[in-house]
C-alpha cells in the first residue's frame, strides 16, 4: 500500500509539472480557495495525430489527443479509465489502446452502436463478404419519405441493410461483423461529400429534417445521385483502418472482452462500484447548444431507435440552474465511484459569449462534492469548420476553447 501511494505521489508530482511547465497561469476563487487555471497548447492543434479508428461522426466530441493527454499522465496500464458521456467513445477506444480497462457509459443507446463494434475489430475481407451476402429486398417500403436525401435505388439499398440488421438483432445473430458493418452505415447516411449514401447536406454529425433538406435541394437545384452503399461502407471501413496493425487490433479485444459498456442517467451508475475508477475523462451535454436526439434522428431511425424516447432521456437545458442540479448529481456519483489519488477531468466551455464559464461552475460542485481542485487546464485551439457550421466560433458564443477542471479524490 505504501508503494502504491509513493507512486501515485510521484505521477501526481510529475504530472503537476508538466502542466506548469510554460504555462499562463491565472489564479480564480472558489469556495474560498484559489484554483489555478493552465493556459498553454497542451496537445497540438495544427495537426491530428490521432489513431484513424476514432474517425467517427459525433455532435461536439473532442479530439483523441485530449484524452491520450491524461490518460498517459495519470494512469498505468491495467488501470480503469471511465466516460459518462461516451458519445463516440473517444476516451473508450483511446484508453483501450493504451492497455487501460474501460468502463462507457451513455443514455443514448446509439453510442454503444459506435463504439463496440471498434473493440472488436473484423478483417476486410470478411466485410467485404457479408455485405454481398445481404439480398435486396426491393418489396421493402419505408413509412418515412426519404426521397429528399436519397437516390430511389440508394434507398433499398438502405432499406434492405437496416431490414437485415433489425432482423439479426431480434434474433440475436448480430456479430461482429455485422456490428462493424451496422456502425459504418449509420456513420454514412448524410453527409456533405462524394462517400455518403446522401446528396450534399449538413456534416454527418447532425441530420438536419426532411423539409430543410428539400428546401436545400431547391435553392441548389440538385437531385439526389445513385450511390453504392456496399462501395461506400467498404472505402469508410478502410479509411478507419488505415493504421491499425495486428497489435491495435488485439489490445483493443483484448480490453473489449471484460469492457463494461452502460446506457444508464450518469447519476445513478449502480454497475459500478464503490472507490473503483482510476479515471474519468469525459465532457458532459452542452447547456442548450446541441440537440443530441434531433441531430441523431436520422441514426436512430437506421437503427430501430425511438428517438421521442430518447429525447426525454437526454438533459438538454437552457438554464444554467437545473444543469448545475444534474451535474452536482454527476459529480457525487463519480466522488463515489473513484478511487482515492483517483483523478476526474471534465471538459467543458463558455456559453453566452463568454459571460458564462461552465468550468468555474463545475470547480464549485466538484469541491462541494468531495473532490480536491488540482486546477483548470485551457488548451488554446481554433475550431474546425465543423464547429463553426454549428454555432461555435472562438471568442464568441459556445465554447473558446478546450477547458478541462482536473480533481482529485483525496
């Protein structure tokens, strides 16, 4: 035991200067105590460095570089390495390929359909074959009008696909295989390039409505194109595994295998035990900027999902007081789950043109909870395009840049 603290003294030490090292340092009060605040590039921004695997569209999830950032910081391999809000599951594939165990949590049953199927890692070949394998059914119909996105011979393509993944799965015969080709698909509905089944419309990571789409087409004055659906899962499939060797593959088995994958409130986390994670890495919903539910309508569809029920799970909220009651929720659960010398980094922004700054508010409730402030970390960065199309541009409104509270639990 006396070994273990020394070590966990001497990364916490190691850690602690590194973050100083050429940082800008501002001091805020809170609680009565001083909390410093890093301000540095931490990991670069100019350039992904990422593992291709994470290449999944998600509404406003971060770069893998983040969580690679603490996890290689303040874990070891073996550890347990949590994320409430998993979402794509950045932090989930990450930690995996760091040798971490990895706990996943999110309401949306749609993040399990993104992240499973990239612990367990199919070859080409087998793809390939299982999708000349699944017939056409052109007698299939859809209640939903779709002709808006989709190429009339694109469409039962689609159909038939999601007809023989909903069949599988009640039949509980989805594989691998299936699974990987299933997150694929539902990551290449609509999109605003060549390889997506769609004509042009929004990024991938939100699916704007029927009527919006079509005004696009009139205003553009286009028609949905014919598209492959077999060639287009093929060429994302080996976009995703363009570097990935055989040891990717099986060290994120490996963690697969004993991975705990939840679609529970991050409130209540009864799966998880007492004093157990070494690590949570995670940024929580957005306080009234994204709409996960009706950005993923279109996602929920492929897949068989209720989005109406989803959406009365999701916390979405433009009240700055009942976000703070569910986080101060949040945070009591995760004060339960972690380990002592166990860390919690949560990464949020600024809202309201920055009148509002989420991290001092969850440095409050963390302290409240328990939690010992080890600082504010901000990685300064300028947003993607994407970020910008939905609303968030530097120094104006959403978030200015990366803000991550760090705590421990003493």
């Amino acid at each position: 035991m006396a070994t273990a603290v020394k070590t966990q003294n001497i990364r916490k030490a190691a850690f602690l200067r590194r973050i100083n090292s050429k940082s800008l340092i501002e001091i805020h009060k809170s609680s009565g105590q001083n909390i410093k605040k890093y301000i540095k590039e931490f990991w670069t921004s100019k350039q992904r460095k990422g593992n291709s695997i994470h290449e999944i569209s998600y509404r406003a999830c971060f770069k893998s570089e983040l969580p690679k950032y603490f996890i290689e910081s303040l874990t070891n391999k073996g550890d347990i390495v949590y994320d409430p809000f998993m979402g794509r599951g950045t932090s989930i594939i990450e930690g995996a390929l760091l040798g971490r165990q990895v706990i996943g949590n999110d309401i949306n049953p749609l993040s399990q359909i993104l992240v499973k199927p990239r612990l367990f890692i199919p070859e080409l070949e087998a793809v390939a074959k299982r999708l000349c394998e699944i017939k056409l059914n052109k007698r299939l119909r859809s209640q939903m009008d779709l002709s808006m996105f989709f190429h009339p011979q694109t469409f039962i393509e689609i159909l038939s696909l999601r007809n023989y993944i909903i069949q599988r799965e009640k039949k509980n015969l989805l594989d691998d295989v299936d699974c990987w080709i299933r997150m694929v698909a539902t990551n290449k509905l609509t999109g605003h390039s060549k390889n997506f089944f769609s004509i042009y419309t929004l990024p991938p990571n939100q699916a704007i409505s029927a009527s919006r789409q079509a005004l696009i087409n009139y205003k553009k004055k286009q028609v949905p194109p014919y598209k492959n659906v077999n060639e287009i899962i093929l060429i994302k499939t080996k976009s995703l595994l363009s570097n990935i060797n055989s040891n990717h593959v099986k060290a994120l088995k490996n963690i697969g295998i004993d991975c705990v994958l939840l679609s529970k409130d991050a409130r209540f986390t009864p799966d998880i035990p007492n004093n157990h994670v070494q690590l949570t890495i995670t940024s929580p919903p957005f306080l009234n900027v994204i709409q996960y539910a009706q950005d993923n309508w279109l996602r929920c569809w492929f897949n068989g999902i209720n989005v109406g029920k989803i959406s009365k799970k999701i916390t979405v909220t433009s009240s700055l007081k009942e976000w703070t009651k569910f986080m101060n929720a949040v945070m009591a659960e995760l004060f339960r789950i972690t380990k002592h010398s166990g860390y919690v980094a949560v990464e949020v922004g600024e809202i309201d043109k920055g009148k509002i700054l989420l991290d001092e508010v969850i440095v409050e409730l963390g302290i409240k909870n328990g939690f010992k402030s080890e600082g504010i970390c901000i990685n300064r960065q300028t947003f993607t395009k994407t970020a910008q199309i939905w609303g968030v541009t530097n120094n104006t409104k959403g978030t200015n840049s990366n803000r991550i509270v760090l705590f421990s639990k003493p």
